[in-house]
C-alpha cells in the first residue's frame, strides 16, 4: 500500500490572540504539551473497547492432562538418562559402592535387594511413562503437524482453501467485527450457538468465510470450509461433511485413514479446535428425491449441531427453511464505503486523484459486492478507473446513475481482460480472449433463463454429450430447458465467432451483419485468417484459468453471480428482439427484428417465471448498454413497438402481476405462499412469490428511470396499490430487507426522472406507501428519499400532506352507528322465537362472538385511521428538516423554512395556545419526529452544492427547540444532531488552543443548559459525555448514531482512519453497527432503545400520547425497571396476556411501563442474539484488556444501582428471547456431551 494517500496529522494551533506578550508566550509554551496530551487522549479514545477476537485454547481438562503427559515424560525422559549415564559411568560391578548415589537413595542398589517388588513397581509405572510418551509425541508431532497444516493453508491461501471462493477474490476488508463477534461466541462453549449469516447475491458472504477462516487459523482454531451443495443425499451431518473435507486437506501428511480419525477426534472432542465453515446453504439437497423433506433435514442437522456444540458458521441466502431455525442469524450488511476506498487505493498510482475515485466509489455503490471492489482495484492499478468519471460528461453525483456506473465499470474491466492487461500470463492472443469471452457470455446468458450459476456446456453444444432433456449426468435434477431463448443464444454465438474469424474484420464481437461476408474469406477474395480455433469446452478451461468459472466435466460454474450476469447481459439484445443500430461502424450482430416478431416473447415471460436476481442485475444492465437503450421518441404518444427498454419494463410489471396472482390462489387454496418452481427443480430458493414481486417491481422502477416516455407514475402508482399484499405471510426480516430496497430505487429513479424534466407523482406515491406501512425503519427510508428529493418533492408533498401544519391525530366524534348492526340480529330472533331454550343460547352466542369480532374490527379501524395520520405527521416532520437543505429555497410562505418553523412551535409553543389540538403528550411525540428529522439532515456532510445558509438556518432550529424541550428523548436526539453540525468539514483541519472550538465541553454544556435550570435526565448527561468526545476525536461513528434501530440490529463494517478526508458522504453511514461504538456508547444505545420501546410498544397513537404525558413530570428519572431491578422487565413472553403496562411496576414508580413488551406485538427493534451476546460480555468480571484502557467499572453510571448479576440474568433472558426459547427449557449448548 506504498501509494495509497495517508491522512494528514491534525496540528494544535494556539488561535487567535487573546493578551499580551506574558499570555502569549505561556499559550506557546504550552502548546506542544497540550498537543502531545490530546493526541494521546484521542488514541485512547479511539483504541478503548475495540471488540478483538480471543485466542482458541483447548478445554480446562485437556490443558490439565497435557500437563500431566508433559510431567510424565519429562519424568520419563529424566529416569532414562540416568540410566544411561549410570550404564556408561558407574558400571563398576565388582566395586562395594556400584551405582550412582542419589543422596541417601540408590535404586540400583536397593533394587538389588528386593528385586520382585521393584519389577512389580516397573510394570505398574513403565506402561503410563510410554502411554504419556507415545501421547506427548502423537500431539507434538503428528497432530501439530497436520493442524499447522491446515492453519497455514488457511492464512496463506485462503482463496483455494474455502472452494466456493473465486479466484477474482483479492484481500477481504471491512469485515473483522463481524468475524471477531462471531469467534467469540463460538470460542465460549457455554454460550455457542450455530451462526447463519444471510445476504443477497453478490453481497460478500464467501468473501466473509475466506477471512473468518484466515483469523480462525490465526487464533489457533482448524478452519474446516465445506461446500454445502455437495451434500445431496437423503440425510445432512455437518460433521460428517467437515469429517470428509478435512480427511481431504491432510490427505498429503497423513499415513493412514485411521490416523486420520484419531487426528479428527482429538481435534474435534478434546481439543475442541474445529470450526466448521459452510457456504451455499440453499444449494443443499436440491435433489429431487430429498426436496419433499429438505426444510425438516436442514433443521434437524442445525438443530443437531447445536446440541453436539458443533462450532459452525453457514453463510447463504434467504430462503425458507431459515425462518424459525435454532440459530443465531446475521444480516450482512454492506461494506462502508471509507473500507471500499481504502481498498481500492492501495493499488493506486501516483496519478490517483483521491477526489475523483471518493466519487466512483460513492456513485457506483462498489461496497455492495465484493467484486466490484476487486474489479476497481484491478482497473485504478492501471489507471483505468478515474476515466469513468471524467469522461461521463459531468461532475454532479446526482446526475450519475448507479447502474449505468456500474455497467462502464464491469465494460471496462471486461476490455481490459480482452488486451491482456489484466490476466497477461496467459498465452493467448487478443482473438482467442475474445472467442472465450463471447463462450462465457453464452454460457451465462443461458443460465440466466433457469437461475442457475452451473451450465452444462451440452445445452449449448449438444456433440459434448450429457443427459437426456437437460438431465446432468451426476443424477441431479433436470434442468428447465427455455429452447427458444437457448437457440437465440447460440445464434448470437455464431454470429459474434463467426465475425472473429472473418478476414480483414473487426476484432470485437460486435460486427456488421452476420450476412456481409462469408466466413473465412477475404475482403478481395483470398483466404483470410483462420481465426481462433476455440471450441466450449477449450473456453470453459481458459475460463477457469481467467478466474471467471469453476470447470466441472462438461460443466461450467460461474464464480460470481454478478460477473454472469453482466456477461449474460452481452447476449440480451438478441434474446430481447432489439432491432439492429443504424451505423455498422459500431458493429452488432442482431438482426432487424420485424414488428410481428415483438409478440412473440414467451420465451421472455418464461426467463422471468424461472429465473432469479441475476435476471434482474442482467435486464438492468442491458437497459444501460449502447444495445439496450431507449429508442423511443419522448414527442410520441406512447412507447415504440421496438423500443427494449418498454418492453423490458411491460413484461417485469406483467410478471409481478402474475406473482401476486398466484400467490393470492395459492393461499385461497389453503397452500403455502411460495414461488411455483419449474417441474423437477426441487426447492425453490428465490423466495416466495410477493418478495419475488418485490424485487421484480424494484428492476421495473430501475429499467424505466432511463424511458425516454418513462410510465413512472403509473408503476409507483401500481407498486403502491398492492403494497398492503407485499406482506401476508412472510418472514418480517426478508421483507424489510426488499421494501428497503425498492424504496431505494424508487428516490433514486424520482431524482433522475426529476432532473431529465419529466414530471412525476412519485413522492406523492411514496409518502402514501409510508402511511400505511407499519415497519420504522420503511418509513424513515422513505422520508430520507422524500428529503433528498429536493424541490420537487417539496411542491408534491406540500399539496399531497399540507405540510404548513400537522394533523389532527385522534378523532373526537362518534361514529354514525354502532359496530354491531341491530338488524342483522332481527332475523335470527324472529327464528327462535318458536323454538326451545338450547337454540336461543347457541343463537345468543352466536351473536355475541359477532359482535366481539365487530368492536374488535371497529377498533382496529379506527388504530389504523389514526396511525396513517400520525404516519404522515412523523414523516413530514423526518422530511422537513432535509427539505430545507435540499430544496434551495429561501425563507418566504410556502417553503420548507416556513414550515418548519410552524412544526417545531406547534411542537414547543403549543401549550395554552388555541391551536393546541395535540396535548403534552402529543406534542412530545412530535418533537420527537422533528428531532430526529434534524439529524437526519446533519448527518449530511457539506458538498459544493449545499445551501451554507440552510445548514446555519437548521442548527438554530435546533438550538432553541433544545433549549425549550424537557422529553429526554428529543434532547438526545437533538444534541447528536447539534454535534454533527459542530464537526468541521475538513476533518484534519487546526484544532485550536483558545477561540472557537477549543473547549467541547463548554460547547456541549451550553446546548444542554436548561431555561427551567433542573438538571437533566441521566441517559441525556451520558449522552453529553460522549458528545464532547465525539468533538475531541472528530471521529462521531464511535460515540453517536442516527437510527438507534438500524445500528443495534447491526453488527457494523469498519470505517475509514482516523483524520480520513472523504466527499459526497454522511458523517455516520448506514454501515455503522454496534460493533463501531465506544463501550459506554454501546451501553447507552441498549438503554435508550430499551426505554423508547417500553414507551412505544404497539401502541395506538392515543394510547401513546397519553403515556407520554405521564411520564412527561418524571422526565429526569429513569424507571425502576432500568436503574434497579430489572428482573421485573420480565422479557420473555410470546403473547401479551395478563400483563398489561405498569402491571411488574413498583408501587413508587409512577411511569407504569414494564413488563417489556411480548415479541408478538410490532416493535421498533427485537435485539439479535448477537448484539445481547456482547452485552454480556461487558459485564464480565475479568476484562484485563479494558482495564488497560482505564475502563475498571463494567456498569454505566445510570446502572450502578442495578446488580450487575440481575443486568448479566436480564441480557441472558434477551437471548433467550432472540432465539425463541423458554429459560426454562434445556436449550443451551452442552459442551462437550454427545460430541464425535
């Protein structure tokens, strides 16, 4: 990393001067020393509580008789070198005094005399002197052997020793916390828990095992990587299968199978070093024979691991068997893009600009995957990477499309291959790459149709053999043939080689029409070149060598799911129908398509039907290619019968209809509500049919932002339509994951829609998606886009919400009727009036039941009535704040400062006055919202486009709405966002001695002064702590956050160096887990989200503001629950039942809010294991390392009241909750019981 750009050093200034010559000379003078001592104070900052993984060491009994065996054959050792010194020194026979004397002891001698009861004695001890000889020597030598073995595979290649891993893959980065969290569950075996990690294509999770088992083999355990799609039988072990594998790794260092096997038990049941690695979860036992039964096999085997304490880590993508399964599951979320860079300009040259290459990285979002990242850094090690920026024609991020990015990248990469910069070992020539190239591409673009990364090279080239009707010949199951779209691959083959080996032609694989010349002749009639002589199975192995696919017989299995798609998206232009480009100097091999030949896309409509994500990247790709684009006329009145781009966007938007559609069958036939998969494919792992529809309408949104005649408020109308159908019946984490996602591509494709002059509802759409949408996190998403979205979205939302003032939340008129219809009961007395006393009770209870249902229904409605409109008041206030800085408008009636101003006095001013409709409680809550909205737009960082003026008109918002808030809540909330503001820009600029910015505490101190002068709440004071250290370090990823949700339910990627210069970005970015947090932050971040969940539950908003006006005169307490005994929070309980809010209080608490929560009702945040894991292990009694770092108290200041024993019992119970298990059940791993 010689060139990659350091950081400056941040120099202590003394200021602006202040005295005389006497003060001036003192301010000098000390200087230096206050330099030296604030640098050490932000080290210690900055290196206090870094989560670190523990060393592997073998169990308290093994260690113990190791110790022994040691003891012994020193002994051993030590009684035979006397004896060979005494044979060779003292072998007088016929000498008085034979022997050598061992003081008033010589066994010679005395052996002599009692000869039977010394060999007696000998043939006791001599067997365990050679048993712990023949132990000690099999541990130090055979077994540290084959384990340093696998542990120096597993640290110097790592990429060949986890076999899911590409040969692309480069140096992992960004992922040690996460590594670190997981080896130390896994190292205590009382807490031990089988680990799930699930992400999306593409997302990273091999390149997370190939480092967990490079830092597991660091720590002295034995890495054992298994490739979970091999397991294809009628039963799944996963220590069988890790027996297997590594029975295959030590192969060449081992004698025997039975040395093998006691190596393995050993190392498995005594020294309890092996960790099992498993990738490619959803791949397992595909097989038709085992599909019936597959979910029930893979729990039991997870089940059955957890039960033996099995150390096991699976990585795989979300699919069904992984709802309910006794593990503890991890979101990997994406890398942060200060890791991505740091990554990607270590290959850099000294003609690197550091500015251009923050932009690429931050526009193409190359955090996401893997290899992207791997792919920049083999361009920028060229200098290939910063073009892509400047040759786009402008400089502004917003203009830039991500895909469109991402496409040039991937292109550029792909031409670089081609001309042999990348891969330059290989001896082929510049043809040669090409014919391979245009094979690959074929190949994926085929299994892009079923969603497969494994190709049988027969479905292209049927002389290469295979099975029968796509049938593999390894007795899997049989492929889903698409003959249409295969053949229309293997023409765009032909054509593409056939113009390769055409003379005097171009050398690329676009050409002029296939027809222009014979294949072999020259321009002038004389032979040409023969061309590449390069068959399938010949590009499949140079392939292989390329690190673009595994090779297997007559198969090819793609590496990495984005490389195939954007290879099978080279192909797309023909499989589509697109037309043939004007000018044949920019070369395609499609032939003009007539307009009859547009209806025909069944086999289209069934790639959709069978295919997966990689589909959807391809089609998305395609839509940014020079073969893809639009080629509709923005004057017409509808979309070209030719155009792609339309098509593309009709049949995704048919297909999501088609989805839903089934779905809506299947549950009306009592059916589980999952993706119909082809006939014979087994388990479908594309998830079911409404995520599918997700992710399908997320391609459509993205395809028609570049739509000259974009249709976009009609697909967000249409998304927004079924958005109450998108979440009926699926797993809560999945879902919010893909609602995330498509609220993403939605801001993104209203901006760019925006910014090419079209005119869009989209906002309007969105905001009505939120009001109905009942999960936080959605919500907050969708407010971050609203405010990004500039003017725009201001003029939207101000006619769609009435943004000048909130809503009236609840409803103070009655109803015209009661909820139970009075003449619905007429019949049915009229018809047992002539009958006996048993059918008028069973008619009675009839009604009653009905009527039940109906007052429950009544209630419901008017919840949800109130909840919509108390949804869109918390989003205009979360948008308000970032409309002022986006919009670049300037303060008059009827904009975003306006506005705002009128919510944050209706939030603090409104007591007693006759606008007053919201109560304390409500206008706590709303101030609430708005706060939050404020750091929402502080954790923007300043760009040449921000409005300066904006920025200085939000941090005085903020500061008298502080000054005249008394919620602890809002307070907190506020002063993060105070403190991002206070942040300098330019990180390492001069910190100064005296004048502005020299004293944080001070600065601190003043936000935090009250008007009443009471003193403030302990978590606010906690708070104000980290706040100025926060200001000292300029580091606030360590001592704050924005969504207290978001970064508990994450475990967090690693950020840039301290001192670390970055544009186009937010202070805190969404890659910020709990892992990144000092300890007292940690801590602080439990407690508050603890509180705010025990004030928010399920609540209506009614019921909401009422508890916050209750709790509004005990607004500098902390409830008995939280700063005595937490036992009475009572955390796991499934169903709310009895145990109403207030019921576990106190007589003296007058807050009334434990029990926590059931897990059944919707709450902001359910902890992970993981998360309540680590809390725990900040309570230990033994923590030499903090105590190093000046850190001796394990309790918070607020906690010192509270039994450290009770709060460890209260995080226990937490886990038991995260992983849906009784305390009183016998769940818990059991050592080493029952193990093999």
């Amino acid at each position: 990393m010689a060139n990659e750009p350091r950081p400056p050093k941040v120099r202590i200034v003394t200021g602006p001067p202040e005295g005389g010559p006497f003060r001036e000379t003192v301010a000098h003078l000390r200087r230096p020393l206050d330099a030296a001592l604030r640098g050490v104070r932000t080290w210690w900052l900055m290196h206090r509580g870094i989560t670190r993984a523990r060393r592997w060491r073998n169990p308290f009994g093994t260690t113990v008789g190791i110790w022994v065996f040691g003891v012994l054959t020193a002994a051993f050792v030590i009684w035979a070198l006397r004896g060979l010194v005494v044979a060779i020194f003292f072998n007088d026979t016929g000498a008085k005094d034979s022997g050598w004397w061992w003081g008033d002891f010589n066994p010679d001698k005395a052996c002599s005399k009692i000869g039977t009861s010394c060999g007696a004695a000998n043939g006791v001890v001599m067997p365990v002197l050679l048993l712990a000889v023949s132990t000690v020597l099999f541990l130090a030598w055979r077994i540290g052997r084959v384990r340093r073995f696998c542990t120096r595979k597993a640290k110097t290649e790592a990429g060949s020793f986890v076999q899911t891993a590409g040969s692309l893959m480069d140096e992992v980065v960004g992922r040690d916390q996460l590594c670190n969290a997981i080896m130390n569950n896994l190292r205590d075996r009382k807490a031990r828990r089988p680990h799930i990690v699930v992400a999306n294509v593409g997302a990273g999770k091999t390149a997370l095992l190939v480092r967990l088992a490079e830092k597991l083999a660091a720590k002295g355990a034995v890495p054992i990587p298994v490739r979970l799609r091999d397991a294809q039988g009628d039963t799944l072990d996963f220590c069988t299968l890790a027996r297997e594998r590594f029975q295959e790794i030590v192969q060449p260092v081992v004698r025997s199978d039975g040395e093998v096997d006691r190596i393995w038990r050993w190392l498995r049941q005594r020294a309890d070093r092996i960790v099992v690695l498993g990738d490619g979860l959803e791949e397992t036992l595909s097989r038709d024979h085992a599909s019936g039964q597959r979910d029930n096999l893979i729990r039991k085997a997870i089940r059955k691991a957890g039960e033996e304490g099995l150390p096991l880590v699976i990585a795989s993508r979300p699919h069904e068997p992984l709802r309910a399964m006794q593990a503890a599951m991890t979101e990997l979320e994406p890398l942060s893009a200060e890791a991505a860079l740091q990554y990607i300009a270590s290959s850099g040259s000294w003609r690197s600009d550091a500015l251009l290459l923050d932009r690429v990285v931050e526009v193409a979002r190359m955090s996401e995957s893997p290899i992207y990242l791997q792919i920049a850094k083999d361009l920028h090690r060229r200098d290939l990477l910063e073009p892509l920026w400047t040759e786009g024609g402008t400089t502004d991020p917003t203009l830039h499309d991500t895909w469109e990015l991402r496409g040039d990248l991937m292109e550029r990469w792909l031409d670089a291959l081609v001309d042999g910069d990348v891969h330059s070992e290989l001896p082929i020539d510049r043809d040669t790459r090409l014919a391979v190239v245009a094979h690959l591409s074929a190949l994926a673009c085929v299994g892009l149709a079923s969603d497969r990364a494994e190709v049988g090279l027969w479905e292209l080239d049927p002389r290469i053999g295979g099975g029968q009707d796509g049938e593999a010949d390894d007795g899997s199951a049989p492929a889903f043939r698409n003959d249409e779209w295969n053949r229309r691959v293997a023409e765009e083959l032909d054509c593409q080689l056939d113009g390769l080996r055409r003379a005097g032609g171009s050398q690329d694989p676009g050409c002029p029409s296939c027809e222009s010349a014979e294949a072999g002749s020259g321009a002038n009639g004389r032979p040409g070149p023969e061309g590449p002589r390069t068959d399938l199975r010949l590009a499949a192995t140079w392939g292989a060598r390329m690190g673009l696919v595994h090779e297997y017989g007559r198969k090819a299995r793609f590496q990495h799911s984005v490389m195939q798609a954007y290879l099978g998206s080279r192909f797309l232009a023909r499989v589509l129908g697109s037309p043939v480009r004007g000018s044949p100097a920019f070369g395609v091999c499609v032939e003009s398509v007539p307009p009859w030949a547009q209806l025909a896309k069944a086999h289209i409509r069934q790639a959709l039907r069978q295919g997966g994500r990689e589909l959807l990247i391809a089609l998305t790709l395609h839509s940014r290619s020079l073969d893809g684009r639009c080629r509709c006329d923005y004057r017409q009145a509808g979309p070209a019968a030719s155009c792609s781009v339309s098509t593309m966007r009709e049949l995704l938007r048919e297909e999501a209809g088609d989805l839903l559609d089934d779905a809506a069958r299947a549950e009306k036939l009592g059916q589980r509500c999952t993706a119909a998969g082809p006939v014979g494919r087994g388990h479908d792992d594309r998830g079911s049919a409404r995520l599918r529809a997700l992710r399908i309408y997320g391609a459509a949104v993205e395809i028609d932002s570049v739509d000259a005649t974009s249709r976009q408020t009609e697909l967000f109308d249409e998304i927004r339509e079924h958005w109450a159908e998108f979440g009926w019946g699926q797993d809560p984490q999945a879902l919010r994951d893909a609602k995330l996602a498509l609220v993403a591509q939605c801001g993104s494709a209203a901006r760019r829609v925006a910014v090419a002059g079209g005119r869009t509802r989209a906002y309007e759409s969105l905001f009505g998606i939120g009001r109905c949408e009942r999960d936080y996190r959605v919500r907050a998403a969708i407010a971050r886009e609203a405010g990004s979205g500039g003017e725009q979205a201001y003029r939207a939302l101000a006619l769609y919400e009435r943004l000048e003032s909130p809503q009236h939340v609840v409803s103070t008129g009655r109803p015209a009727s009661p909820p139970g219809e009075e003449g619905a009961r007429q019949p049915y007395l009229d018809w047992v009036e002539a009958q006996g006393d048993r059918e008028r009770r069973a008619v009675v209870r009839l009604l009653q039941r009905r009527r039940e249902r109906c007052e429950r229904l009544a209630a419901h409605a008017e919840a949800l009535e109130e909840r919509e409109k108390w949804y869109a008041n918390t989003m205009c206030a979360w948008a308000l704040p970032m409309l002022v800085d986006s919009a670049m408008m300037t303060r008059h009636l009827g904009s975003p400062r306006d506005d705002l101003e009128k919510w944050t006095a209706q939030a603090v001013d409104g007591a007693g006055s006759p606008n007053d409709t919201f109560g304390q409680g409500g206008r706590s809550a709303l101030g609430v919202a708005l706060a939050q909205g404020f750091k929402y737009a502080a954790n923007r960082r300043l760009s040449p486009h921000s409005d300066r003026e904006a920025r200085q008109f939000l941090v005085k918002q903020a500061q008298d709405m502080l000054k005249r808030s008394t919620f602890w809540y809002t307070r907190l909330t506020l002063l993060h966002a105070l403190t991002l503001w206070a942040l300098p820009d330019d990180v390492h600029e001069d910190q100064p001695l005296r004048g502005h910015g020299a004293d944080p505490g001070g600065q601190v101190r003043e936000w935090l002064t009250r008007d009443d002068g009471q003193k403030d709440h302990p978590l606010v004071e906690a708070a104000g702590k980290l706040a100025v250290r926060a200001l000292q370090t300029r580091r606030p990823e360590r001592f704050l956050w924005i969504d207290e949700a978001g970064v508990a339910s994450e475990v967090g990627t690693e950020v840039g160096r301290p001192g670390e210069q970055r544009v186009h970005n937010l202070w805190i970015p969404p890659s910020t887990g709990w892992s990144t947090l000092d300890p007292a932050a940690q801590q602080l971040l439990a407690d508050v989200l603890i509180l705010a969940v025990l004030g928010e539950r399920g609540y209506r908003p009614k019921d909401l503001f009422r508890l916050l006006e209750r709790c509004s005169p005990e607004g500098r307490r902390l409830p008995s629950c939280l700063s005595r005994d937490r036992t009475r929070l009572d955390p796991v309980r499934a169903v709310e039942r009895t145990s109403q809010p207030g019921s576990n209080c106190t007589d003296e608490c007058g807050m009334r809010m434990c029990p926590y929560p059931a897990k059944a009702e919707n709450l902001r945040l359910e902890f992970s294991e993981v998360f309540c894991l680590h809390q725990l292990d900040l309570l230990r009694a033994w923590q030499p390392r903090t105590w190093l770092f000046l850190r001796f108290r394990r309790e918070a200041p607020w906690q010192r009241r509270v039994p450290v024993a009770g709060m460890r019992r209260f995080w226990d119970q937490m886990g038991d909750r995260a992983r849906d298990v009784n305390p009183g059940d016998d769940a818990r791993p059991v050592g080493r019981r029952d193990r093999r």
